[in-house]
C-alpha cells in the first residue's frame, strides 16, 4: 500500500532536505540546491537542516570543524535567502530524535538494501584517503531515512544521483508501516522525490565544481577574486587564436552565461563567439558582471549575520526546537506502534519535546 502526498494531512505539502556541513558553499550548492530551496518556502512548508552527523560518516578522524563549517553553511543560505520566518532550519545533531529513530529503523534494514545503494559502492571506491569500511558509513542511508520519516515528509528534493536514497527510505517505510502500523492505516507516509533541475555548472577547470577539485567560486568570493577566477578559467578549446571562431555550448564559460546572463548578453555571447566577433576575455567580463551581480546581494545580506553570529545560532536554536516538537510528536507514535511507550500503561499523550 503506498501514500502520496496530500495524504499526510500537512496543510502545505511538508518538504525535506539537508546539506551536509563542508563549510562555505560554492555555486554549485547554490544552482544545484539552495537556488531552489529559497523559491520553494512559500509553496511547501520546509524542513532545512545542517547534516553535521552525516559529515561524520566521512569525516570522524577530525572534528575540530564541524561547528564553525555547520554555522558557514547555514550563513550562506540566510545569505542566499533562506527565511527563518517562512521555513524551519535546524541542525541534525540538536534533534537527537533522529538517532533514535535511525536506531528502530536499523533494526528492520536488511544489509542487502544498504550494500545495493550506489553511492555506497562509488564513495568506497572513490575516497581512497579514508576508511570507510565503518558501520556508520554503511548505515547513513538508514539515517538519511530517518532524517526524512521523522518529519513525515511528503516531498525530498533531490537532483538524480540521490534518486535511489528515497527509493530506500520508501522501502524502509513500507516495511515499518508493515510490522507495526497494525490497526492504524500506517505511521509513515511514502516521501515522494521531487527532482530538481539541476542546470550543467563546471568549475573553473571545465569539470564539475567540487571542493576536493580545487575549482571552485565560493558564495563568499569578494568581486575582485571572482574576477581572478574567471581569468583563468578554461574555455572552448578550440579557440586557441582570437581569430578562431567558438562555441559556447562546448564552453565553461558559456554554460556559466546561460545560468546567470541576461538574454541580450546571451545574444552577445551567442553571435561573438561563434564568429570571433568577441575575445574570450570579454566574454569572461560579462560572466564575471552576472556572477557578482547575483553575488553581491548575498553578501550583503551574510554581512548581517558574519558580524553577529550569535543571532545565526539563535536561528538555528529557534528551529531545532520546532524541529523537536515535530520530531517528538512521530516518535510517540513510533514507540506507541512499537509497543515501547514511556507510559506505564498505555500510549503516549500528545507531542513530547524530546
Ligand atoms: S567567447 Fe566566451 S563562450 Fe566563446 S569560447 Fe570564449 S569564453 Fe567561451
């Protein structure tokens, strides 16, 4: 039996999505994702939060950051328009609901679900640097379950690669409402995905913009280091004299102005590389013009927040808390159906705050 959005009687269809604390972010957060968190808190009610503990399942050897990279992370989404009065952002680890839910989930995971996930395999095989022969490691989907299930979600945006995520916590909870649902119609509804768009943005080097490939434009880069960056950035190599005419679909750069250009630079763009009629250079100016032109707002508006960081962490505080409410709430209902209620006898009562 499966249970589509609208079922969970949310008033707005109820939304959610984490990213992991690495820090600052880079354009490519931003188009990938939280481009497209900031136009969706009207419509949805939305669930943000900083997933410190799933930066854990890779990065355990050194903790050191993961405080300060959870606050830059969510600086850069105040800074790109994140509202605390229209969505909930919270930190994972301040909702501590979270482990315990993905602890009853981790019993019912057959270990053939997690082994099969894709990432799974491609991570191990890719981050030779670190072991992650961990049982945390392997678990994180499960968390990534729970993450989602404790706030019956009804949608999870995600871009392709993350797809078969959703697919398991579907699974997941399929099979808890399976054991435990018992009279009730289920516990947890099934997450739909809600895919999201996600236009081509290289790095400067002309692969894909990623921290660990040194190719990156931060939210926070100042004008004149963007300018930099896009000086050196690689272009359609088949322009290698000003006299050679280009191709801006084959083009870093290219692809940057169809994410951020107007249409009449477009044009520009369009018209001058394929006949020469423009240098590579200029045409690197007007990229850079559009970047800093969405840039500046946002870091006008970090500003606020870099100066006074105690009010971003009161934010996160003000969420976590409402995320308790909401978290706690399920739970009752999970240890109600699982018969592993606090009440003596009995079932729980209303909404705990755990
Ligand atoms: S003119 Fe612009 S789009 Fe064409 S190759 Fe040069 S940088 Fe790329």
């Amino acid at each position: 039996m499966s249970f589509g959005p609208g079922q969970t009687g949310h008033k707005k269809p109820r939304v959610l999505s984490g990213m992991r604390s690495t820090g600052k972010l880079h354009l490519g957060n931003y188009v990938g994702a939280l481009d497209n968190w900031v136009r969706m808190q009207d419509k949805y009610e939305c669930f943000f939060f900083v997933a410190d503990w799933h930066a854990l399942t890779t990065d355990y050897a050194d903790t050191s950051k993961i405080k300060e990279n959870s606050v830059q992370v969510l600086l850069d989404w105040l800074a790109a328009g994140l509202d605390p009065e229209r969505c909930t952002m919270f930190i994972q680890s301040h909702v501590p609901a979270h482990a315990e839910l993905h602890l009853l989930l981790s019993m019912i995971t057959p270990l053939g679900w997690l082994e099969r996930v894709p990432t799974y395999k491609e991570q191990k095989e890719n981050i030779k640097e670190k072991d992650l022969g961990t049982y945390g490691f392997l678990g994180y989907p499960v968390l990534q379950s729970a993450d989602i299930l404790i706030y019956k979600a009804d949608y999870v945006p995600v871009g392709e690669d993350q797809v078969a995520h959703v697919e398991l916590t579907r699974e997941i909870a399929r099979r808890f409402n399976m054991f435990y649902s018992g009279k009730r119609s289920y516990i947890f509804p099934e997450p739909q995905t809600l895919l999201t768009p996600t236009p081509k943005l290289p790095g400067t080097d002309g692969r894909k913009m990623s921290k660990s490939y040194g190719n990156t434009i931060m939210l926070t880069d100042p004008e004149p280091v963007v300018r930099a960056k896009l000086k050196t950035m690689v272009t359609d190599p088949a322009r290698v004299r000003r006299s050679d005419p280009g191709n801006p679909d084959v083009c870093p750069v290219g692809d940057l102005h169809k994410i951020f250009s107007d249409q009449t630079t477009l044009e520009k763009v369009e018209a001058g590389c394929r006949s020469a009629g423009i240098g590579c250079i200029e045409c690197k100016s007007w990229a850079a013009d559009a970047l800093v032109a969405t840039l500046a707002p946002m870091q006008e508006r970090r500003k606020k927040y870099e100066d006074n960081p105690r009010l971003a962490w009161d934010i996160l505080e003000a969420g976590s808390a409402r995320a308790r409410k909401v978290a706690g709430a399920t739970m009752n209902d999970v240890r109600d159906a699982m018969n592993i209620s606090r009440e003596y006898n009995g079932a729980s009562r209303g909404a705990a705050d755990y």
